[in-house]
C-alpha cells in the first residue's frame, strides 16, 4: 500500500508559499513519477498533490467561454493516461506525451495572463511587431517565388547553350533552396512576435504552406508563359495555340519539368539524410566543445516533412496528364522516403525543442492537401478544356481540345437514354430546383449550428458551474481533515482513528447528487475541534505522498 506524507515544508501555518513557474511545478511532478517504479498507481496521487491543486485552480477562468475553449486541464489529469499499456517502453513514452501535453498548456496559460497584464501602449507595440514580421515575410515569400519565375524562364530560353544539362535543374534547385531556406526564416521571425507556442506553430507552418504552394503555383504558370504563351505576345503561337517553333511536343516538355521536379526532390532528400544528418551526428558524437554542444544533432520537425509529403503529392497531380508513369515513381520515393526518415529520426535526430500537437492538426494537413490538389486542378482543367493538343504527337492531334473527345464518344458509344439524361442533367430545368434545394439544406444545416453553438455555450457555463462546486467541496474537505502534529507516526491508520473521520464532506447542506438528508450516526460529534480543545489550531491541510516514500 501507499503510505500517507506531508508535502508540508519548513514554512509558517500563517506565512503564503512561494509562486513557482507552472512549468518547474510539473517538472517536479513527472520527475516523482519518473522515479516511482509503480508509475500507474501513484499518478492519482501525484496528481492531486496541494501544488498542482494550487496551479490549476485559476483554470474555471480561462477563457471557458471563448473560441478557444479546451477540454479542461482536471479531465486531462484524470483521464490522460492509457491503463491498457504494459510495456516500459510505451510507458515511457505516454509520460513523455503527458509531460509535453500539460508544459504546452501552461505555457499558453502563462502567455495569456502576461497578455492580459499589459498596457495599451505594450498592447500597441506588439501589434506594431506582428505587422512588421509578417510584412516582412510577406516580401520573402514574394523575392521567392519571382526567384523561381525567372529560374524557369532562364531555363527554358538558353535550351541551347553548352550547360543546359545544368540549366535543366535550375528551376527544381531553387525550389528546394527556397523551402529549405524559407521555413529557418520563418521560424526565427515568428519568435520575435513572443506569440503562444500553438500560435507560433501554427503560423509558421501557414506561412510555409503559402511558400511551397505559391512555389509550385509560380512554377506552373512559368512553364505556362514559356509553353503556351500565357500572358504574353502570342505571336509565336498563332498558328498552333503554343509555342510550336520551340516545343514539338509541348505535353513531353511539360512532363519532363515536372519528372525533373520528383527525382530532384528525392534525390535532395537522399542528399541530407547520408551527408548532411548522418555526418552531423557522427561529428556531434566524436568532438565536444561549445561549439558541437551548439550544433547538436538536426531537430526532428514533423510539419515541415508532412509538407514535403503534400508537395510530392500535388506535384504528382499536376503531371497526371502529362506522365502518366509519375504515380509510380512516387509511390516508390514514398516507400523509401519512409525508411529513410525513419532512420533519421531513430538515429541522427533530436527530439523538436517547439511543443506540437499532432492530433490537433490533422484537419490542417487535410486541408493544405485539399489546397494542392486544388492547385494541380485548375492548370490542368484550364490545358484539357481550352487548349491545343501538340500537331506531332499525343493522342488528341485531330482535335481542338482534348475535352472534345468526351462529347464525341458520348454520342457515339451512349444509349439515347443515357444521352438524354445527361442533356437533362446539365440543362436548366434541373440546375435551378438543384440551386434552390442546395439552399434550403444550406439554411437548414447553418440554424442546426447555430442551435448547437447555444447549446455548447450553455455546456460551458454549465461546465464552469459544476468546476466551482467541486472547489467549494474541496476547501470543506481541507477544513475538516485535522492537522497532523509533529509527533504523528505514518503507520496505517487504525479502526478507531477511521472511525473518528467526519462522514460528510459538505456541511450544513447536502452534498450535490446526493438522495438527501440522513439520520445521524452514533459517533463523534462535526463539532468544531476549535471548541471541543478550547484552543486555537492551524488552518487544515492534506498530507500527501512524496516519491521518496513510495
């Protein structure tokens, strides 16, 4: 069994106890827990330790009310841990998850009470700060993508000097130097803004995914310019709809840009992980000194490789009509890339120092891929509906568009039936009782939200309710319990002793839940200790366990 000690130390009944950083607090506390061999069991106990009672009990005021409501801190105490667990190793790794969980929450609650603290003239000045960084990364993403513009089009209009073999991977070396660049920038002016840890993490990877897509976007609409004319004198593509003097097949050449782009990217990944990670670690490993101790090992960050994902992704949408083959080659640089990240993060990697929540952001790595497929489907809806097929080769030289063959193969391989249905379809008569039926179900499912957000808020006011009671349960509870003399012993309590415990811990009313009131017991009277003694006593505490005492 666990045994019963005092948290007390050395400091007066009437003297108030140090503040300490909510941080150092939980440190503290996991470093217990990291020391108990029976981590499970005394997490309970851990948990409810005076300190951390103390550092979460402002939590019913924050921001329960608000857009930025969270499960609260008492539910994640209690309910965090996996008891179905039963390897060290994952348990290890669960306390780690924990520890992490609770330094990002008091982190943010630290930031809000600073924010709340400051003057209109702080409150001015950090506003100026937040306009000044973000302009400026603004410029940096905007020299960035004209860098890759003009990359592309000094590629493409020197094909026939002696270095274009070197000239042909222009485009894809500056587009991996600007995304490897680009997020070290990113990060180091978004710290300068002292924004919450979420808040940073989240800004950073926005500003990131502006720069691979607008990347790609500028990519695109300059093989674009170059190929099809687009935006540009037409003169030379007259006659055929594209640059036909330059590009016999401008499909191929598109398909080879982008073939390019796939195996520059993978190969610079090969690149980092063998001579740049793995020499690192080695040097890190041999040599030690100020400057090694800086260095250290690369930081393992998961948002910048879920990036590289999506972009190989959106770059193998866009050649779906171009290579037909780029599917396969990125599947297998996936199932490598897998194995090779792997041995980076096991091996030549440290653990990222920025807190981040994975669960949290699967709705925003969905929806930065929703954004590229999006990319890669407005350039190629634009080529298939509207422009001409090469003259010399491909499958649609005998026609305008290569959308002209689905009309076509409809009225040549379609029942009349089915023709008829989807004239019916794409007329009028059915789009606008479509339209007005979308509206309806539009309107219907906004009230449902609106209804629900009512409902939420009173949840939450219902929430913050039932917090403050148990408080008002807690401090009866710490006012009934006796002070332990100096003299007390921590052996199990006896029969007499438990039996001398007062039975409810809600004075004067009844407790919430309860069936109501009950006759009272034979025993001990709850009169006050104050005058049954006839002395003055200490206010009450708990006595918890220390780790040492397990």
């Amino acid at each position: 069994m666990l045994r019963q000690w005092s948290v007390q130390g050395e400091q007066a009944p009437g003297e108030p106890e140090p503040e300490h950083a909510g941080e150092e607090l939980w440190e503290q506390e996991m470093k217990r827990l990291h020391s108990s061999q029976e981590p499970v069991r005394v997490l309970p106990y851990a948990m409810v330790d005076k300190r951390f009672i103390r550092m979460v009990k402002g939590l019913p005021q924050k921001l329960f009310l608000g857009q930025d409501y969270r499960s609260p801190l008492s539910a994640k105490v209690f309910s965090s841990w996996d008891f179905c667990i039963q390897g060290q190793d994952a348990a290890t790794i669960k306390k780690h998850e924990i520890s992490n969980e609770f330094k990002v929450e008091l982190e943010e609650g630290r930031h809000f009470l600073l924010v709340r603290q400051q003057t209109r003239a702080q409150r001015a000045y950090r506003l100026l700060t937040y306009v000044r960084v973000n302009v400026l990364i603004g410029l940096l993403v905007a020299g960035a993508i004209s860098a890759i513009f003009w990359a592309t089009k000094y590629s493409q209009d020197n094909k026939e000097e002696s270095l274009f073999l070197l000239l042909q991977y222009l485009p894809p070396g500056v587009i991996a130097l600007v995304n490897f660049l680009g997020p070290l920038l990113f990060v180091f002016l978004v710290q300068l803004e002292n924004y919450p840890p979420n808040m940073e993490v989240n800004l950073t990877l926005i500003w990131c995914v502006v720069l691979k897509l607008a990347s790609l976007g500028m990519f695109s609409f300059s093989l674009g310019q170059t190929v099809l004319c687009v935006g540009r004198n037409r003169t030379s593509c007259e006659s055929y709809g594209y640059n036909a003097c330059d590009y016999q097949c401008w499909e191929n050449s598109v398909g080879e840009e982008l073939y390019k782009l796939s195996i520059f990217n993978f190969l610079l990944t090969v690149a980092v992980t063998f001579l740049v990670s793995l020499p690192r670690r080695l040097l890190v490993e041999r040599f030690s000194g100020r400057f090694w101790a800086w260095l250290d090992r690369e930081e393992f960050l998961v948002p910048k490789n879920v990036l590289d994902i999506v972009e190989g992704q959106t770059v193998t949408w866009m050649g779906l009509f171009y290579c037909p083959l780029l599917p396969l080659l990125n599947s297998v640089f996936i199932f490598l890339t897998f194995y090779m990240k792997k041995y980076t993060l096991l091996r030549n990697s440290r653990a990222s120092l920025r807190r981040f929540r994975a669960s949290s952001s699967t709705f925003f790595f969905q929806l930065v891929l929703l954004l590229g497929l999006l990319l890669a489907t407005v350039p190629l809806g634009y080529v298939v509906s509207s422009i001409r097929s090469s003259w010399d080769c491909g499958l649609f030289t005998n026609y305008s568009a290569p959308w002209q063959v689905v009309p076509e193969l409809v009225a040549l391989r379609l029942l009349p039936p089915g023709q008829r249905i989807l004239h019916y379809l794409g007329s009028q008569a059915f789009s606008f009782p479509l339209l007005v039926l979308l509206s309806l179900v539009l309107t219907v499912c906004v009230s449902q939200s609106q209804a629900n957000a009512r409902a939420i808020r009173g949840l939450r006011k219902q929430l913050v309710w039932q917090v403050q009671e148990k408080w008002h349960l807690v401090d009866d509870l710490s006012r009934l319990l006796p002070e332990p003399g100096p003299g007390d012993s921590l052996r199990p309590e006896s029969p007499l002793s438990r039996s001398s415990r007062p039975r409810s811990f809600c004075p004067g009313f009844p407790c919430p839940g309860s069936p109501g009131s009950r006759s009272p017991r034979p025993g001990p009277s709850l009169k006050d200790p104050t005058e049954l003694r006839g002395v003055p006593v200490a206010a009450h505490r708990f006595r918890f366990p220390s780790g040492s005492k397990l």
